[in-house]
C-alpha cells in the first residue's frame, strides 16, 4: 500500500537527518513509527477497560466477581502489587477476615 504523508519542513528535515544517521528508509521510520503508536492506543484502550465491569445488560462472571471480592480488580491501579506473593497475601487475609466473621469456626 502507498501512503502519501504531508509534513511540515521541521518534521521532514528531522526524519531526513534520523534516517541518514541511522542508516534506513524514510518508509521504515513511519511503519514503525505508526506500529508503535497503534500498538500504544491500543494499550492505552486496554489499560482504560481493565478491571471495568461487563457493560450494561451483560452479566459479570462468577470468576470477576471472586477476584473483585478479593480484592485482586485493580489493583495495580490502587497501588497494590498483583505480583504472586502480594496476591497469596491478600488471599490469606481475605480468609482470615471471613474466619473471623464467621467466630473463628
């Protein structure tokens, strides 16, 4: 596929100076270019939708809402780690919680 690009003289004189110093196409340089950006949204788009609950109409899985109860839905965005140590923490925790709720039986 041809793709026609128009670039004010700033942005072209610095792709033609990247180029040159680097050795490869102008053509290279925008596929990765647009590559990289596209995999970013795409990341940005996934990371926005992460620990989001199913959209109206749809019901929430048996699995998320176990997670969520443990406290396990976002919670690298609440600023606690989902590394395998802290997970098996907040586990135990949440069983020593209901344990406690349920008079230590």
């Amino acid at each position: 596929m041809t793709l026609t690009v128009r670039l004010d003289s700033t942005i072209e004189d610095a792709l033609e100076r990247h180029c040159a110093e680097r050795g490869v196409t102008k053509s290279l340089v925008v596929q990765e270019s647009l590559a990289a950006y596209l995999l970013d949204t795409a990341s940005a788009k996934a990371r926005a939708d992460a620990g989001r609950p199913a959209k109206s109409g749809a019901s929430v899985s048996a699995n998320y809402k176990a997670f969520a109860d443990a406290g396990l839905i976002g919670g690298v965005a609440l600023g606690r780690g989902a590394d395998k140590a802290a997970v098996r923490a907040r586990i135990a925790e949440s069983f020593a919680e209901r344990k406690a709720r349920r008079g230590g039986a």
